[in-house]
C-alpha cells in the first residue's frame, strides 16, 4: 500500500508541475493505485472546499497562482535598477504578487507604464513570487515608416514608398542599424515632429532588398492603403480597458466551453459546448451553446476604436503577419476567448433535433470560461482514438458530445444542398527570416467542420432572431450567378461531358449533381474551379437578398467581432434588441448603415487583393531558383492575350504569353474559353492538363511566366504551322461522346 500524501505535499508538487495536475497525475507521481485513489481523491476535495485549489474539469489550479501567461503593466525601476511589473488581471483574495521583469539582450528597452505581454515562472526563497520573461509588448504606438533608405554623408533618409507620401524621413548617423543604399527599411519617428525641416525617423528593421520574402506582406499593405499604424486615441483607449464584470450578465463559467483554433492562431474569439439535449420530446437532439467575445462591450459606439474598426473593415491576413481590425490589449487579450480566463461574451443556446435541424434558440449576455484552447488537429486525433493528455482529459464529457451534435447535422446539411464545392487550400510555410520553406495543402479535419457548421448556425440564429426583433443589421448576401455566367458554366459542362439543366429556377443542389457527375474523372478539379467563378461575390448589405451558396433565407455574420466589423454592428443590434445596455446600436450606426455595409465589402475585396498579391509574390519569389524546371499543371483560365496555368504543386498562376504558342494565329472562343490554332486546329482549353517549363519568375511583381511544353501528355511543338492536325485529344473520356458537336465546332471556327 502506497502512502498517501499530505496536503502539503500535494500542493507542493502542483506547484512544481502546474502541466500535470490531474488527479492521475497525481496519483501517478506518488504511486497511488486501487482503492488508494478513493483517498486521494478526498483529498483533493478537501483542498477545494477549503478553496486552496480551483476544480478546472479534471485538473486542479490554484485561484492565488498566476497564469503562466499574463498581462504586466512595469513599474518604475527600483534603486538597484530592477524593473519589476505588477499583474493587470490578478484574481486572488491575497495580496498581488511581486513579478520581477527579467528582460533578455534581445528585448526592446520598456519603462514605467508600458504593458507586456510575459510568461511568468514561480520563484521561491526571493522577496518576489515570479520571474517574468517578454513575449510581447503592448501598448506602444510610435508613427512607422516603410521606405527606401538613401545613404548620405551624415546619416541618410528614407524615401517612403506609400504613393500618398510626400515628405521624406531624415535619419541621423547612429540611427541607420548599419542600412545600406538602396536597402528597404521600416523605421519609426525619433523624436517629436517639428514644424520646420524634414521630420526625424530611426530605423528599427533592415529588410534588405525591396524585393526580399521579409518584405512582401509589408508592400502590399503600403500598396492597398491597409492602416497598419493605430492612432495614438486608438491606443490609448486600448490601454485604459479593463476586463468586463460580471454585473446583469448570466453566469456560464460553470460550463465547459472550448475553443477550437489553428495551431498557430493569435486570438481566440469563438467557445463551443454541446450536451444530449434531455427533453424527451426531443429524443436524439442536442443543445449547442456557442459564445462569441464581446467585443460591443471595449468598443462603444462613436468611440476612437470604434471609428478605426470601422475604418479598417476587418482584419487582413498575410502568411508572416497579421494587420488586425483591434489593437492587442483588446484583440489578443480582453476579447480573447483564453484558456482559464473568465470573459464577456455574447452566448446563443440552440435546441437542434435528431436531424440536425435548429428548433429553438436563446440569446444572453453572459460570462464564460474556457477550459482549454484547443487546435483542430490535436482535437481531429482524439476523436480518431489518439488523444494526448489534454483531450483525454476533456474527451467524454466535452468533445465527443460536440461530434455526436455535429453528426447530426450533417443530416440538415443534406437536405439543404449548401453548394459543395471541393477546392484544395495550400499554406505557405515560412522561415524566421520570412522565406518560403514549403508549400502543401492545408489539411482539413472533421474538427474543421465541425466548427464551421456550429458557426453557421449561430449566425442564422443572429439573423433570425434581429428579424424577429424587428431591429436593422447586416446581412451577408450571395447572390446566385448571372445568366451569362451560368451560360459558360453550362458551355463547359456540355464540352466535358455532363449536363447542367436549363430553363429552370437555379438551386445549389443542380450545381451539387453537377459536381457530382465530374467527381473522380479528369474533369473534377475543371468543373469545382468553372462553378467558382460563375459565383457572385458576397457582401454587406442592409437588405435581405439571400444567401446562395449556403442554401439560407436570413444569414448575418455574428461569429467574429474581433476580425470583422459586420459582426460587431450585429452584436450591437442584439444589445440594443434586448436592452442589455447602452452600448447597442446607435443612431449614427442605423443612419450610416447602407454606407457602412458598402464601405467593409470594399475592405473586404481590399484585403482579399493584398492576401493574393503576397501569395503571388511569395510564391514567385519561392520559383525564382527553379527556372527552367518543368512543372505540371492545368489550363486555369484562357484569355485573348494567352493562358494561365495553376501549378499542381504549389497552385501558382503563371502565364503562357499567345504569342510564344508557335507560328500560327490562335483564335479567341470567349464562351467555350479556348484557344484555336488557325492552321492545325490546335485547341487549348480551360481544364487540359499541360507541361510547362518556368521561363521568368519575378518576385517584386510575382509574375511567372511559362512556356507550354505539353498537352494532355502530346508535346507542343514550337512551330505549329508546320503540322497538321492536333498536337492531342482535348477531352478524353466524357469528350468523346460527342465527337460530332466538337467537329462541327472546329470546322465553324476555320470558315
């Protein structure tokens, strides 16, 4: 028989091993086995009810401990010079702790006021309680330049490459960092701006050749006027926000909420709770609660933040960075959905029947603490039967439920023909010094779906229930495509084999059997990528048009607050719909709202074309070693000018000029999207597999250019009047049933 040990011992040894404190960790550590572990486990229910340990699911945290990543605002350094910081969010009934700042050679240099962002470790036998070591800092916000740096005889200046730009930034000799003529550099301003002369800049990053990976997000963020640079308003009401009470909101802390993120996410804004719903009417249904960050609550209307959120539209991403819609106090901190935190929310409860199907919901202003931050990958390997300790932990009573809900759904998803289209994502991989390592397919889990479809339900539940409320909001409208467009999606379809029916009202679930046909021949990646493109773009709009594509009556965007301003004008219209304070909708907001839904559907396309052009870029600058290499790939898009090829292995575009096709006139089909060679009869059309040599990869545009080598596995050759007849089959397979039309076509074109 193992010894039991004492509650000092066990307090001391979830101290030293914060990570393993479940009660098998426990037991494991002191060798506890059998009916020994119905004595530890009183214990440790002493331990609680003595409040000296906080019960967190199956593990046990102590409410006077730190988290070991906290938010420190430094004070003034003592008389040894020692910086130490005190917590911002310090919950105990105890005294704060002393936490010493320990910074590293590398740490920018910080003074009394500035807030950071540190992982602290417990110290004992000091006159403080913790060390502290900088992730990041917060709260600062000096004006930042990103320019060309011109070397002078004393110092040199920066040349801005904003377009709007037009002063340059003078730097003094020992603010260069050692910049070299021609250099691109993001300095910041040095000093106050005076009123005479050029103003004063330091360069705090050389990014080396303007055309270097590092600086490619950066480019394109100057390019489309992106606001990377909050006002100093913007951060200062940032700085002075605290976490939200709890006051009249409904308290949820005790539900196991989660949040499901990528690996790599920086801000968590969305917590997700399922449970067998225990009505008997409802046998085999599910209640759903998902809880949204409210981020109404940091960002009232009218307010310095609010006007920059609505500036900005949303967040944009890039590969190395983020430029977010909140600065950081409020984006990775206050509205963040952290592990063990309690925060405010917006929580809608849905009622879903054995098929899936929403029947009721319920929305509240409410509090919540998330018992783990998850990602869909570690999440996807426990319900397939791999799950490490963390998901082992929580898998029974929170994780298989979520799936066992989503199950269901899947059955409403059916009925509902949502269009299904099946295009694979590929990341970009970076080095730390920003330079392209790989590019793969992202992989995609039923974890992934699982979120969306929770996702998609609170946000129809948001639409319906502001409908109900008779209040105004934001709908996110797709409309379906336009005749033309369904025109030349119908020409290819026909040309490939398959048939699109005409002369009816358009549902997704045509387009779904459309897919369907072509799923697993030749033509399956053609026909996702043809359906694409005959889609409409959705947008903002105070007006209910429908949304097509996922098959919805009322659908509005609830979900993400922290990245997207829609949602946060659909959460106020929710606190002003149920009275829940004076932080709703306001009449400036209900009398702008036409032109607020047309102004973040621009910053939407905004960021979407600065997204693309980096990946572009990063792509081309990924190339730039490989040309002359041969790639395979597929006819994308065909133009007057000449085609585009989609690389199979890193899904770049590049372009086959018409001109360099061979010696003879091609002809343009606009609405069979081919090309004709006028004297072989050659046809190049979108979806044919082709070979190609890179001839040009050009990093600062991402251009690439190619050379068409082969066609359907027949080579191209170089000069096409000299033969007769086709280098190869356009179409196998499906095709070939029609050899009639396609001779006829080919005749009508050579008249």
């Amino acid at each position: 028989m193992a010894r039991i040990p004492s509650k000092t011992e066990i307090l001391d040894w979830i101290a030293e091993n914060p990570g393993l404190s479940a009660k098998r960790d426990i037991a494991k550590a002191f060798g506890i086995k059998g009916a020994d572990r119905i004595e530890l486990k009183r214990l440790l229910k002493e331990l609680e009810a003595e409040g000296t340990l906080e019960r967190r699911r199956k593990s046990y945290r102590d409410p006077e401990k730190l988290p070991p990543v906290t938010v420190l605002t430094i004070l003034t350094p003592d008389r040894n010079g020692d910086l130490f910081a005190r917590p911002m969010e310090w919950q105990g009934e105890g005294p704060e702790p002393r936490v010493l700042f320990q910074p590293r050679n590398s740490d920018p240099a910080l003074g009394e006021g500035d807030r950071i962002l540190a992982r602290v470790n417990e110290t004992r036998g000091e006159d403080y309680q913790y060390e502290a070591r900088l992730i990041r800092k917060i709260g600062t916000n000096p004006h930042k330049v990103l320019g060309v740096f011109r070397k002078g005889t004393e110092g040199g200046r920066i040349v801005p490459i904003d377009k709007g730009a037009e002063k340059e930034w003078t730097v003094a000799p020992d603010a260069t960092q050692g910049a070299q003529d021609g250099e691109l550099v993001e300095a910041e301003q040095a000093g106050p701006k005076g009123r005479m002369g050029l103003p004063k800049a330091r360069v705090v990053e050389r990014l080396g050749d303007p055309s270097a990976p590092k600086a490619v997000s950066l480019i394109a963020i100057h390019q489309h006027g992106i606001p990377d640079d909050f006002p100093d308003d913007v951060i200062a009401e940032a700085d002075a926000m605290n976490p939200a009470p709890l006051g009249d909101r409904e308290d949820l802390r005790h539900l196991p909420f989660i949040t499901i993120d990528p690996a790599d996410a920086r801000d968590h804004d969305d917590a997700c709770y399922a449970h067998p719903d225990e009505d008997p009417k409802n046998e085999g249904g599910h209640i759903v609660w998902v809880a949204i960050a409210d981020v109404a609550h940091h960002v009232p209307p009218g307010s310095a933040l609010d006007r920059e959120a609505r500036n900005r539209g949303n967040s944009t991403y890039f590969p190395d960075r983020v430029v977010p819609m909140l600065p950081d106090r409020l984006s990775g901190d206050l509205c963040s959905l952290h592990e063990g935190v309690a925060r405010a929310v917006i929580a809608v409860w849905m009622k879903l029947d054995s098929k899936g199907r929403k029947v009721s919901h319920r929305f509240t202003r409410a509090m919540i603490k998330s018992v783990a931050s998850l990602n869909y990958a570690e999440v996807q390997e426990a319900q397939d039967g791999r799950p490490n300790t963390r998901c082992d932990e929580l898998f029974d009573e929170v994780i298989a439920p979520l799936y066992s809900a989503y199950e269901t759904t899947k059955t409403a998803r059916a009925m509902r023909q949502p269009l299904d289209l099946d295009l694979p994502e590929r990341k970009i991989e970076l080095s730390e010094d920003g330079r392209v390592t790989s590019v793969a397919l992202r992989e995609r889990f039923d974890a992934h779906r699982l979120i969306e479809e929770f996702m998609i339900l609170a946000n129809v539940a948001a639409a319906e229930e502001l409908i109900r409320l008779r209040r105004p909001l934001l709908y996110r409208v797709h409309e379906e495509p336009s005749p033309q467009k369904l025109d030349a999606l119908r020409e290819v379809a026909e040309a490939s084999g398959f048939t699109l029916a005409k002369g009816q009202v358009l549902k997704t679930e045509h387009l779904n059997r459309l897919l369907a046909q072509a799923e697993g021949t030749d033509f399956d990646e053609l026909l996702n990528i043809t359906t694409l493109r005959s889609m409409t773009q959705a947008y903002y709009n105070a007006e209910n048009f429908g949304h097509f594509g996922l098959a919805l009556k009322h659908y509005a965007h609830f979900t993400s607050p922290i990245r997207r301003y829609s949602d946060l004008i659909v959460h106020r219209a929710l606190i002003t719909g149920h009275g829940w304070g004076k932080d709703g909708l306001s009449p400036q907001d209900i009398e702008m709202l036409e032109e607020t839904a047309k102004h973040i559907s621009d910053t939407e396309r905004r960021s979407m074309a600065a997204e693309r052009d980096t990946t572009d870029r990063y792509l081309a600058a990924y190339l730039a070693d490989r040309v002359g290499s041969e790639f395979a790939g597929r006819v994308s898009t065909v133009t007057r000018f000449g085609l585009f090829v989609k690389l199979d292995e890193t899904g770049a575009d590049g372009l086959i000029p018409v001109r360099t096709l061979g010696r003879e006139f091609f002809h343009f089909d606009p609405r069979g999207q081919t090309l004709m060679g006028a004297d072989t009869g050659t046809e190049i059309g979108v979806g044919q597999r082709v070979t190609v040599r890179l001839a040009e990869a050009v990093p600062v545009t991402g251009g690439l250019m190619l050379e068409l080598l082969e066609i359907e596995g027949r080579p191209m050759a170089a000069g096409a009047s000299a033969r007769r007849g086709r280098p190869g089959g356009r179409r196998p397979g499906p095709a070939r049933a029609k050899p009639g039309r396609t001779r006829r076509k080919v005749e009508r074109k050579r008249r």
